[in-house]
C-alpha cells in the first residue's frame, strides 16, 4: 500500500525521537498498537456484517452459481481438459519407435464400430486415401526420375560440345 523503505522509516523513527522524547515513546507504542487493534477489529466486524448480509439476501447462493459457471469441469469441459493431459504427457519420440499413440506405456486406441456399414466406410476411406497416397508417391517418383534425365541429357550436351 505505502511504498516506504527502510531509510524513510528510519527517517520518521528519528523525527518521532526527538519530537516525543524517550520517556513519553513506549506510551506513544502502546496507544498506535491499540488504535491498530481496534482499526482491525472494525474491518473484521465490518467484513462478517457484510458476509452475514450476502448470506441472508441470497447472494452467496448466486455467487457459488457464478463460481460454478465458472468452472469448466461444471460446464462440461472436462474432456478437454484430459486431452490437454494426455498432450502433456505426449512423447514425440515414441512415434519414430514404432507406438502411433505418442503417449508412453498406452496402446493407441482405435474402437472398432459394430456397425458394419461403418466398418465398409471406414475401410473405403482407408483405400481410397492409400491410393491417392500412391498416386503422390508415383508423381514425385516421376517428375524426380524426369529431373534426373535432363540432368543426364544437359551432362551429355556439355561433354558432346567440347572438343
């Protein structure tokens, strides 16, 4: 609240010296320590009236409401949460060993449907995106091996051209 440091205090222990005398500082002590107690005594009351009031008019009720709201395990967040988890506990390392789930000491887990339909689905989808795959492999195979043969054929050139 009050940004004093140790040379104003100091400064202000001196002052108090000189002004009250070292007879009268001891008195002077016990009357600001029990002014202090009964500031504090004054804000705790104060606090407990309000407290009381929030309680009787049905404000905690509403406050515990807003709280709640709040909360994102209340509000159905709760699964987000455990993927954030399950991110944090993520080994990319476990990937290059082989374990798709990237999570230490847990299988990946993929639930098969019983659904058969969904199962044709599923394995459409799998067909279909290996052989787009394929199809991108044998391209950049082509357009590569393309590549090579005019390298192959501009070396040619330049060593037909001179003598």
């Amino acid at each position: 609240m009050f940004d004093i440091g140790m040379s104003e205090l100091l400064v202000i222990g001196v002052v108090t010296l000189i002004v009250v005398g070292p007879k009268d500082l001891p008195g002077l002590f016990h009357t600001l320590g029990r002014f202090t107690a009964k500031a504090r005594s004054l804000g705790r009351e104060f606090t407990n009236a309000m407290n009381q009031a929030a309680r009787e008019s049905g404000l905690d009720d509403v406050s515990s409401t807003l709280k709640g709201v709040s909360n994102p395990k209340k509000f159905g967040l709760d699964k987000l949460n455990e993927a954030a988890d399950r991110f944090d506990k993520w080994d990319p390392s476990a990937a290059t060993r082989g374990d798709t789930s990237g999570v230490k000491g847990k299988p990946p887990e993929h639930p098969k449907p019983s659904d058969p339909d969904r199962q044709a689905d599923i394995e459409k989808i799998r067909a279909a995106t290996e052989k787009a795959g394929q199809a991108k492999l044998d391209r950049e195979a082509a357009e590569n091996a393309a590549a090579g043969e005019a390298a192959d054929t501009a070396a040619e050139t330049d060593r037909a051209d001179k003598p």
